[in-house]
C-alpha cells in the first residue's frame, strides 16, 4: 500500500468487528497512559465497576481481559477444567463446537448436546445429558446462525454444576444477568455490540467458580491467580506486576462503556431490538428467507438464506467494492447459502438499515 493511500472508511455490518462508537475512537487518540500510572489505575477500577453493571454481576473477580474474545474463552476453560471432569456442551453451531474443542483438549470427558444449526438448544437436553458434570457450558448469542440460547434456563437447573457461557456478541447488545441467571463464570469480547476495537475480552468470575479453580492452570498469561493480583482485587489494593495491560484499548473501552452507561442499558438493548426488528422485516419484504428459527433470532446479528441463482461471494464482493459495505458469509455448510448481518453497537441505527437493505437489493439486481 502506497504511503498515500486513502483512508478507507467502511461500514462494517458483518458478525464482527463492527464499526466503533466515536468516543470509542477519540479515546484511542489520547497520549498513551503507562499500566502502573495512578490515572490508567483508576480507569481500569472505573472500568471494572462499568463492566459489573453490564454483566449484571456483584463478582469482585471482573476484568477484561488482554485478548480477544476467544483468549477470554481460553481463560474460562484452563482455570476451571480439571483433567477427566466430565463437562457438557451444548453445541448449536461454531463457537459451542469451539467450547467442546477447548474442553477436550484439556482432558475433559466432554459430553456434547447437540441441535440443528439455526435452531436453539433445548435446555432440557443439556440438563439431562449427565446426572452430576462439572461444568455445563453453552454460548448465549451464536454468532454462527444468528440464534440466542435459552442460558437462564440452565442456570436454573444446573444443580451443582458451574455454568459457563460466551457473551461475545450478547455483550452490549441484549439483557444480560450474570448473577440472576446462575452463572458461574463467562467471558465476552470487545468487537461486536460493545463497539470497541477488537483487543479485549471482557470477563468475569465468581467465588464458587474461583475456589474449584485449576490451582495451576496449563496457561500463565490467563491463570487467574496471578491476574488477580494484577488488577488489584487479591492483592488488597496493591497491583502486582503481570503483563503490560493494553492502555489505549482500555481507556477506549472506557470511554465506550461509559457512553453505553449513559445512554441506559435498556435504551442501548431497545435499540438493537428496533434495528435489528426492522432489518429482518425489510429483508423478508424484500422476499428473502430468515435462517434462524422464529422466536430466537439475535436483534443483533441476522442470518438470511442466499436466494436461489444469486452468488453469495459476488454480492459480497459487490457491496464492498460499490458501498464499501462488509456483510458476512455463512459459517461451515452454509459458507454459500448464508448471509450474516450484523448491527451491533453504533451501527444499531434506522440508518444501517435503510443503507444495508437498499445496498443488498441492488447487489443482488446487478449480480444475478
Ligand atoms: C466472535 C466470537 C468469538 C471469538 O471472539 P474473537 O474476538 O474473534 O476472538 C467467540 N464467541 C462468539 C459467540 C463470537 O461471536
């Protein structure tokens, strides 16, 4: 790329990353903060406090993480899988696959619960699959379809089990309630309906979770032990070195949680649900086929079928070279057949609608 070259300003309505609140991007612009400085100390206590109420938990154990979101995966699993646990996953698409690839690999009797891509798992299922695991784990919002899983449900009925979930793309963008749903541990990320760059991994833990943790975890830069110390929590206070926290991405994850705070968490979820509402009646006006199953779709990221004689790739390479607008492909077996579109974060506005609906009707008109 030629020094010059123009700045390339998309809209990017794919399942992630989406495009950032602008306080999100004013606030990567501020001279870098060191990760020991009592200001960058303060913010990342703010930080947690905001995270909390997004969580909808009192876990003094809350942090982002300095990963994606699938590092805040990994932290979940090394911490609290221990060698021959029996873990059940509940398995609707690509990232439940994921869960059960992790669980795997660190020695879990994995039992896997599976239902059709596009359609929810059933809670009952899960919760019947074995009479005591360890661990249930499932993914509140699958990315990969478009469907959003019933995990209060199991909460309810996990009995002794930890209950362990992926917020990934529910995380700013639809009602989430750590503490009243029962769950023990969770982990999310920062690119899809928070808004901010990708780079962390919102997480959070709770006493129960913590004390059956792996005591020496397989992973050093996730071990919660240490990280604890870090962000100040088991340290009384004192913060312990550990790695070198990512300032800019935490003071722009900052800034966007609290633009989030201040315009309501039930305004920011109203607003995904309007967006999200209008686009899939507009794609359905437009006589195109919903993937997902009626009563589960995310607000926030919506799966559409490619109609039959339209070329998926061509579409896509159209809209973004004619309106430099990113939608996405389907994932494994619906690669061709399946669109995903997202409107997450700043991009859960009429405005994102209207531009995507009208785009895809001519991408669709010029290709065929
Ligand atoms: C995007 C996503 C992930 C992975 O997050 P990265 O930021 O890509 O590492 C995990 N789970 C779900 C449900 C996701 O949508």
């Amino acid at each position: 790329m030629t020094p010059d070259a123009p700045l390339i300003d998309r809209s990017l309505f794919g399942p992630g990353p989406t495009n950032t609140y602008p306080e999100a991007d004013a606030a990567l612009v501020r001279p870098l903060l060191g990760h020991l400085d009592p200001v960058f100390i303060q913010l990342m206590d703010e930080t947690c406090e905001m995270l909390r109420t997004l969580w909808g938990t009192t876990n003094a154990r809350t942090l982002p993480l300095s990963a994606t979101g699938s590092g805040g995966m990994e932290a979940a699993f090394v911490n609290t899988v221990h060698r021959g646990d029996v873990v059940v996953v509940a398995i609707n698409g690509l990232f439940g696959q994921r869960m059960a690839e992790l669980a795997s690999r660190l020695g879990a009797r994995v039992v896997p619960v599976e239902s059709e891509w596009g359609r929810p798992l059933d809670p009952d299922d899960v919760l019947r699959a074995h009479p005591s695991p360890a661990i249930i784990c499932a993914v509140h919002a699958e990315t990969s379809t478009g469907v959003r899983n019933d995990v209060a449900a199991l909460g309810a009925g996990k009995g002794d089990a930890l209950l362990l979930t992926d917020h990934v793309t529910s995380i700013g963008g639809m009602p989430l309630a750590v503490d009243d749903w029962g769950i023990d541990v969770a982990y999310a990320g920062t690119q899809k309906c928070l808004s901010v760059a990708p780079g962390l991994a919102p997480f959070t833990i709770n006493d129960r979770a913590f004390e059956r943790r792996v005591e020496r975890p397989t992973s050093w830069y996730f071990d919660l032990g240490l990280l604890g110390g870090y962000v100040g929590g088991d340290a009384g206070g004192k913060r312990t070195y550990h790695h070198t926290a990512p300032t800019a991405m935490v003071v722009s994850l900052h800034a966007a949680l609290t633009r989030i705070l201040s315009e309501g968490l039930d305004a920011v979820t109203a607003r995904h649900e309007a967006a999200g509402a209008a686009l899939q009646e507009g794609l359905q006006e437009m006589g195109l086929e919903l993937f997902a199953a009626e009563g589960y779709r995310l607000p926030q990221l919506t799966t559409v079928r490619v109609p039959d004689g339209v070329d998926s790739a061509k579409v896509r390479a159209y809209l973004l070279q004619t309106f430099s607008i990113e939608i996405g492909a389907g994932i494994g077996e619906f690669a061709d057949s399946v669109w995903r579109i997202g409107l997450m974060g700043h991009n859960a506005q009429p405005r994102s609608v209207a531009l995507v609906l009208g785009a895809l009707k001519q991408a669709i008109a010029a290709t065929r």
